[in-house]
C-alpha cells in the first residue's frame, strides 16, 4: 500500500534527525477525528507539537471551543505564517505559539496533545511527557505509535490510523 511506503519513509527519515521531522500536513478531516477522538471541549487546553500551519490549534479554538491551544514549531516560516493567520483571524488571545523545539515545551497546561511526529520523534519526546503531563491528559497521535504504551482508542479514516493515549493509562509500566 502506498501509505505504507510513506509512513515507512516518514521513520526511517526521523531516526536520522533530532526531534525534527519533516512538514506534512494532515488533512482536515484527520485534525477533526483527532479532536474528536480526545473529546474536546471547552475546558481544555489543546497542545500541538510540531504545529506546522496551525490547522490543529485554530480547529481546537474555533470548531471545538477549545479554552486553549499552543503550539511549537521549529521552522522559522512555518511560525511567522502561523502566527500572521491567528491574528488575522482574530485569535491572539486563545493561541499561543512558540518557534523552538518541542524539547522545550512547558507541557504543564496541557489537557489534550496532539502530534504527527514519528515513531522514533514520538521515543524521544515520551521521557517528557511521561513527566510533565498530568494524569487524564489524552495524546493523540496521526499515524505513529508509542512503542510499550497501549492506545485507549485506534482510529481509521482512509489509510490513515490516529491513536489516544491517556496519562498514565497508556504505560504499562504505570499499571498494577
């Protein structure tokens, strides 16, 4: 299949790199199933790591009434456009982003994360959010999965499969 091909090329390109992967925007209606999946509402506050061009963020405020949404994005363009389209569409004070690496991010607020990173960006990053994300928060992952966590929920739409984790429920390590 060739959303295999691409998803395997998306992999093996992250183990080669930080916590840098490359720009791929998912689809709308995969933004919306994530969302959905982590039942937002708004009392949340909606993380998106590697935030792109912010489709996450405005969809969580504007679609889902989200209270909150942050992103990080760590290429300069992709932040100066994000940030030009949140305040032309008059949502400065309900998304905030920040142009450094998600390694950095104050995860603490966040109720609900979203990211399209790797498999091997996703390794990275799970030190952190094992340590920062308070008990409940949901994790929902376009296509990779988190190896030794077990998804609440697997979704599919077309060849694309989103996961939901929960703080600490998804951590076998964490169960009794």
């Amino acid at each position: 299949m060739a959303g295999d091909k691409f998803i395997s090329f998306l992999d093996e390109l992250g183990e080669n790199m930080e916590i840098t992967v490359p720009y791929v925007p998912s689809p709308p209606e995969v933004v919306e199933k994530m969302l959905e999946l982590a039942c937002v509402t708004p009392r949340d506050v909606v993380y998106d790591l590697g935030c792109g061009d912010g489709r996450m963020l405005i969809t969580a405020v504007k679609k889902f009434g989200a209270r909150k949404a942050v992103g990080y994005e760590i290429r300069k363009d992709l932040y100066e456009e994000l940030v030009k389209t949140i305040e032309r569409e008059g949502l400065s004070k309900r998304i905030i982003v920040y142009n450094e690496d998600l390694l950095k991010a104050n995860l603490s607020e966040a109720t609900v994360l979203t990211l399209f990173l790797t498999t091997t960006a996703n390794e990275k990053i799970k030190p952190k959010l094992e340590a920062e994300l308070k008990p409940g928060t949901r994790i929902v992952s376009h296509e990779f999965t988190f190896k030794g966590w077990v998804p609440q929920k697997v979704a599919e739409l077309s060849w694309h499969k989103i996961y939901l984790y929960i703080i600490p429920d998804c951590n076998a390590h964490f169960r009794k």
